[in-house]
C-alpha cells in the first residue's frame, strides 16, 4: 500500500455519497475552484482506507435506500477502519438517525440545511 503523497494530503477536496442529482447539484452550485466535490456510492469506489483520509469530511445522504446502506458506511468507517474524518449527513427518518448517533457520525442535518452549511464546513477545513 503506496503512502499518501504530502501534496495528495493537501488538496482540498470531500467526499458525497448520495444518489440524488438535485442535491449533488446544490452542493457543486457551493464549490469554489479551489475544492474537489468527489461523489460515490461506495467506499470501495474511494479506495483503501487510507485514501479515504485524504479527503476533508464526507457528506452522507441517509435517504440513501438502493445503492448502498448509510449505516453500513458509517460502520465501515469507524468500526472497521478506525477512522475520524467527519461525516455530516442529511435526511433519513429518526430511527435512522438514533443509530447513525450510536454508531458516531458527527452531524445532521435536513437536505435544505446541509446545502446551506457546505460554505462553513469549506471553510472549517480550508486548512
């Protein structure tokens, strides 16, 4: 497993993962030239683990019921890599939520609410 370049680290990019067209076109209207918007529906479409930690934060579409499970991915991502990128997510019902809280994403939000916050989570980690 080749290691992460600095200049790699330093790109200022996040993950989406979410099946709705409308919501990734809300968020990429938010994008400035200088951030990397990169939409998947896998984790396995990212890479290994450690490729993943080269993005920012990811943004979860928990509405998300056919092309993959947010829970399965929040699991993934703490559970079996261990790993502390924040994770913000958008819609899904109470009891998805509740568990999304058990298994330690970090934010949520509704649809309108999480396109209106990308601006503050850009430049939260523009660092």
């Amino acid at each position: 497993m080749p290691a992460p370049t600095i200049a790699a680290r330093l790109k200022r990019r996040f993950l989406v993962m979410t099946t709705d067209e409308g919501l990734r076109a809300a968020f990429k209207a938010q994008v400035p030239a200088d951030w990397e918007m990169v939409s998947v529906t896998s984790l396995d479409d990212v890479g290994e683990w450690n490729e993943i930690l080269l993005y920012r934060f990811l943004l979860l579409d928990l509405d998300e019921v056919t092309v993959f499970d947010p829970i399965d991915v929040i699991r993934t991502i703490r559970m079996e890599y261990l790993l502390q990128i924040a994770v913000f997510c958008c819609g899904g019902d109470s009891d998805t939520q509740d568990e999304m809280r058990r298994s330690r994403a970090d934010r949520f939000y509704t649809r309108d609410q999480i396109v209106t916050m990308l601006p503050q989570f850009l430049a939260q980690y523009a660092w």
